[in-house]
C-alpha cells in the first residue's frame, strides 16, 4: 500500500503544473490475465492504472519554486534525447501503480516445488518522463514497490477465485519475502509509415521499432522489438502497450481526442529480452528463497486489435511468451486489455 501512497502523492504534485488548457490528460487502465488462455499459472494477474499528463510547455518562465523539479529532469534527460533541438518537443508526465502475481503450475502442492517458479507478488508505483519529437518517443521510467506478502497478491486471488467459485492456491506460504523493489527503465521508439491509401487516406500501415534497458533488483535486462499496425485511420501515437515497464505508448495530441472519429486497426508486435536479473525467478536480492534456473533470452509475440472513437480506446491482445526458466513445462499465453479515457 505504500507504493500507492507514494503514487498519489507524486499525483498531486504533478495536478499543480500548468499545462496548455487545450490538451488533454489520459487516463489507462490494464488488466492482464491468463485465464483468457484457460489457464491459471505464471504471470496469472496484472494490473496497471496510469495517468499521461497533458504536454508540459516550458517551465522556465514559471514563477516561484514548484517547477525546478521539472526543469532539474529536463536537464538530465535532455542528452537522451537526440534529434534537431529547432524542432518542437513534446514532454508529459506519467503516474502509475500496479500489481502482478505470479504461481507455479501446482495449486494443491503446500511445499515448495523446486522445479517450479516461485510465488510471488509486486506492489508498485512509477513516474515517468516522456519526450516526443517528431515520429520519435523516448520514455525513462522510475517505479519503486515491494516484493513479498506485503504486495498482497495472495490476499488479492484468494478474493477473485473465491468470488468467482474457483479453487485457491495452497502454497502461498512460500512466496517471496518481503523486499524493497526498484526498478529504472528507458525505452525509445520510432514510427515509419509504410504504406497509406492514396485516394482518401484512410487506410494505412506503419512500424514502431523499439530498445530499451531496465536496471534495478526487481528486472535487469536489455530489449528490442517492433509492432505492424494495419487499419482505418491510425492514431498518431506509439502502439498498443502491454503492463510492460516504459511501455507506455500513448501521447496526448493537441486537442485531438475531442474530435477524433473512428479508428480501428490490427497488430502485431514483439519483444527479445536479454535477462540478467529476474527477482520474480531469481528470488530473493539479499536473503535465501526459492528460486529457479532462468533463461536469459525470453520473447514474447502479441496479436490484436483496437478501437477507437473520440476520447475513448480500447485494446485488446493476446500475448504469447516462451519459456522462461529451464525448467518450464511449456511456454505460456495470457490476454492483455487496456482502456484509455483522454479528458
């Protein structure tokens, strides 16, 4: 609970900026789950709510000392952000806060399991700094959670599958201990438009290649990957993004939330890790725990399809993910939503 303090509390702060009346936050909401794949093992749960903030416009000439924090982060990712400085940038802010659990395959077993991942839960909350030139978008993100009983992840399945009449994991006991997760990511991405309808214009494709690093004791690891969008009036963002650190890809335009008509198109994406620290399999930083051999490469290919009108947006993907510890039965496959509200 004190990641989602700490996130309200980064809320409020940023209320206080000043942003351009005319452009609009928005609002996200998350939720992962492998039951859309008739299954109930792994990375079972995820959720994230994120806030985007409007684009910040030039804090220099703010008075008083509420905007030196801004100004103090621009001038520490400025370098990050390469490109032609005439050309006009785009900043936001992004607030989260999460949850993700994760179970071995065995739900009656009350015993550790070596050849199986552990359970484990991560509570989290995250600040992000987004900057947008052109068809370029670079994202580093901040979360800071906890690991452990304290994540309350068996507290929050034994609630759902009690809710909906299915049997509860036994080996809870077990889990992860208690520790405190960090976690810095950065993520750049491109858009290439590929091909688009000549007559109206309606129609098109485009490509977003992405790469990224995260460090910290949570996940260390280094990725690359791209999304192939095809559809009725592509929205001018980034893609569809899954609960995936930096991941988030949608950037408030100007205004055109309010007015914006119907959009819905196709995709396919992908993303290769390099894997040096996965606590969640690792186990834990600083004590003994259970824990399994990983592997350091580790994919995951997504296929779905969105919808869009005015200030709302909706996703939805199936995901599919190899194995991910030497041990791994098979790889697994769970379904991802995401809803954005722009106001």
């Amino acid at each position: 609970m004190k990641a989602f303090a700490v996130t309200v509390l980064i809320g409020l702060v940023v209320s206080n900026v000043s942003f351009a009346s005319e452009d609009p936050w928005t609002f996200n909401i998350y939720f992962e789950n492998d039951l859309f794949a008739d299954t109930d093992l792994s990375y079972t749960n995820g959720v994230r709510f994120s806030w985007v903030s409007q684009d910040v416009q030039s804090f220099s000439t703010q008075e008083g000392q509420a905007y030196n924090w801004v100004n103090t982060l621009n001038d520490w990712f400025e370098p990050l952000h390469p490109g032609d400085s005439k050309q006009e940038a785009y900043r936001n802010i992004v607030v989260s806060a999460g949850q993700m659990m994760f179970t071995p395959e065995d739900r009656f077993r009350t015993t550790v399991d070596t050849n199986d991942r552990p359970y484990a839960g991560w509570l989290y909350g995250g600040i992000g700094y987004q900057m947008r030139r052109g068809h370029k978008l670079n994202t580093v993100e901040l979360s800071i959670g906890v690991v452990g009983p304290a994540a309350l992840a068996h507290q929050t399945q034994d609630f759902v599958h009690e809710a909906q009449s299915i049997e509860v994991f036994h080996g809870w006991d077990n889990q992860l201990e208690n520790e405190l997760g960090l976690q810095i990511i950065f993520e750049r991405k491109s858009r290439f438009k590929l091909w688009q309808q000549q007559s109206a214009g309606n129609w098109s494709a485009d490509f977003i290649p992405h790469w990224g690093a995260s460090l910290g004791n949570v996940a260390t690891y280094a990725n690359a990957g791209g999304e192939l969008r095809f559809g009725y009036r592509l929205a001018d963002d980034f893609g569809v993004s899954t609960i995936r650190p930096g991941g988030e890809n949608i950037t408030p335009g100007q205004g055109e939330p309010y007015n914006r008509p119907w959009q819905v198109y196709g995709f396919v994406s992908a993303d290769a890790r390099y894997v040096a620290r996965n606590i969640f399999l690792d186990g834990n930083t600083f004590e003994t725990s259970h824990s399994v051999d990983k592997r350091h490469w580790v994919g995951d290919v997504a296929v779905g399809v969105t919808a869009a009108y005015r200030r709302w947006r909706i996703s939805y993907s199936q995901v599919y993910r190899s194995k991910e510890f030497k041990t791994q039965r098979k790889s697994q496959s769970y379904g991802s939503i995401s809803l954005s509200y722009s106001y």
